[in-house]
C-alpha cells in the first residue's frame, strides 16, 4: 500500500534537526538599495548598514586597516541581509586579522554546517576547543558536524560535554534525543525532548519531534497533544501537518485525521492516506469509498489510489469468499 508520508519507520518521519545559524538573525532585506562604491569609510557603511541599506561588495577591496571586531560586524550585518557568502568573508578577514577571536571562528564553523561542509565545521570548533576546552557551544557544534560525517559515537560524547558545561543547550538535548529514538531507546529520547522542551517551551521544532517519537511508539494521545503543542507554537510545515494527520488516524479519529492530511497536502492525498489506515484496520468497505473519493477528487493524476483502491478490493474479495457470502455489503461511507 502506498501512504503519502511513511509512518512505519521513526526515520521516515519528519524530525526537524535543528541547522545551525550565525547568532545575529537571518532576515533578509530585499528592498535595499546598494551603497555606490565611491561613498566613504567602514564607519559611514556600517550606519548606512544599520538604516536598512546593503553594502556593495565592490566596496570592500577599499577598506584599510579594519580590525577584526568591525570586519566581524560587516559579517553580521550580511548575515541579517541574507548574504552568507560576504558574510563568510568579512569573518574570514576577521580571523585572518586576529586568529584568536573565538567568536568568531564560532560564527565561521556555524556557516559551514549551513553550507554543508562539515569537515571544515568540525576544523573551526576543534581549533576553538583547543584553547578554550570548557567552550560548550563549541563541543555542540562539534557534536553536530561529527553526527553529519556519520561519527555518532563522538558526537554524542560532545553533546553530553556540551549540556554538562552549559544545561541550557537545548539543541544538544535535541541532537540526543533524535539518536536515542534512532537507537530505539524511547525513554530516554523523551526525558530529552522535555529537557530541552523546559528551556524552550514555546518551540514548535520540539515539540514536533517529540510527537514523532511518542507516534514512532505508537503513544497516539500523547503524540497528537504534542502536535497540537506544535502547531499552537506556529508550526506551518505540511509535513508535520500530515505527521498530525497519521496519529490522529491511528487513534481512529479519522475525521480530524482528514483534515489534518487536507492541510498537509490535497484532498486527494488526504482521502487516500485515510483509505490505507482504514484497510490496516481490516476495513476494506470504508478504504474503498475513501480510495473511490481520492479518485474523484484527482482523477487523471493520482495513481496512488486507483492502486490502492484495486487493494482494497482484492481484501474485500477475500473477506467474502472466506464468510461465504457471495454480494459484497454496501460500501459504507469513507468518513
């Protein structure tokens, strides 16, 4: 059978593992005009910076003698405009200024992770580490680039250095709790989640992986609370919506599980993702007046249900010749 989102495995669910982000902000400003090249020096662009203005990169071969405080400024200012690659260099120059500016290199080895390049993370936060061994963001950026490289061991060791030096890490307690589950130790991933869920109890990434978790474990009421959790926090992403979707499914609250897969996806998808828990359940009636309305609603460009419906069909074929009854009963209603 085939569900528009798996559900039967915790890793085909949607867990949100936190991207690490430089700590000035990521909004964008579109609307700015670029400063001309022949305006004056680091001080006037960093105000015009401030006022809303972008800064012309043909602008920064002019700059002379900056320190690495103000090329780290320029760098954060780039990050807010949502330039990441001047950002990258203007705390290149920073570094290659002053290499001992830890921040700094926290803010590189940051941009790295967004970008992927996770050897080069894993360089920055091991270089911080060496003169600053107590740097508890530093072992959790560390953690993060090592579980990307598919070192879990290591990382794990530096998510757990991490919260011992700082308990308020609670990206570090999402990372652990994300493995535990992987490694099948719910328990653990759930004290976790609600460690991490005390420090920020408004999150809606948190709560919905701790919803995935208690749904990956078939704990249906508990997942579907943390879901709404998630969704009362802001949450907006189809995928959590059809994570919703699926619980309340397999709690049989069928109804609300539709309209929660709408939301997620289409009508379509939403009826037949319905029509493959109903047929789990060994109700191949309902599953088949979901899978007909799946056709219904898309007819010429969903597939899924025209194969799912000839499932349904098959098992209510067999539910027949194993009764001895020789008329199928009336289809009963989908919701």
């Amino acid at each position: 059978m085939q569900l528009s989102t798996n559900f039967r495995t915790f890793g085909h669910l949607l867990v949100v593992a936190f991207v690490s982000t430089v700590l000035v902000g990521c909004s964008t400003n579109k609307g700015s005009d670029h400063i001309p090249a022949s305006h004056g020096n680091y001080k006037e662009i960093l105000e015009r910076q401030r006022a809303g203005a972008a800064v012309d990169e043909n602008l920064m071969p002019s700059f002379t003698e900056m320190t690495a405080d103000e090329y780290e400024q320029l760098g954060d200012k780039y990050i807010t405009q949502g330039n990441a690659s001047m950002a990258f260099l203007q705390y290149d120059k920073g570094l290659s200024t002053d290499a001992t500016k830890t921040g700094l290199r926290y803010k590189m080895g940051l941009l790295y992770l967004r970008k992927g390049l996770n050897e080069d993370a894993r360089g920055q936060f091991e270089e911080i580490l060496k003169s600053d061994p107590k740097n508890g963001r530093a072992h959790e950026g560390l953690a993060e680039a090592l579980l990307h490289l598919g070192q879990e061991d290591s990382a794990e060791k530096h998510f757990k250095t991490a919260l011992t030096l700082d308990p308020k890490l609670w990206k570090s307690r999402n990372f652990l709790a994300v493995m535990h589950d992987r490694q099948n130790q719910h328990s653990d991933a759930v004290v976790e989640y609600e460690k991490a869920l005390d420090v920020k109890p408004g999150n809606a990434a948190l709560w919905n992986n701790l919803a995935v978790s208690y749904l990956a474990h078939d704990e249906y009421e508990k997942s579907i609370q943390s879901f709404q959790a998630a969704l009362r926090s802001g949450a907006e992403d189809k995928k959590i919506y059809n994570n919703y979707g699926l619980a309340l499914g397999k709690a049989g609250r069928y109804q609300e599980a539709w309209e929660a897969f709408s939301k997620g996806s289409s009508e379509a998808k939403a009826y037949n993702n319905i029509g493959v828990l109903l047929l789990e359940e060994a109700k191949a009636q309902r599953a088949t007046s979901c899978f007909q309305k799946a056709i219904e609603a898309n007819p010429t460009y969903y597939p899924k249900a025209n194969e799912n419906l000839r499932r349904a069909q098959t098992a209510l074929k067999n539910v027949l010749q194993q009764t001895g009854r020789m008329d199928p009963p009336s289809i009963e209603a989908c919701l």
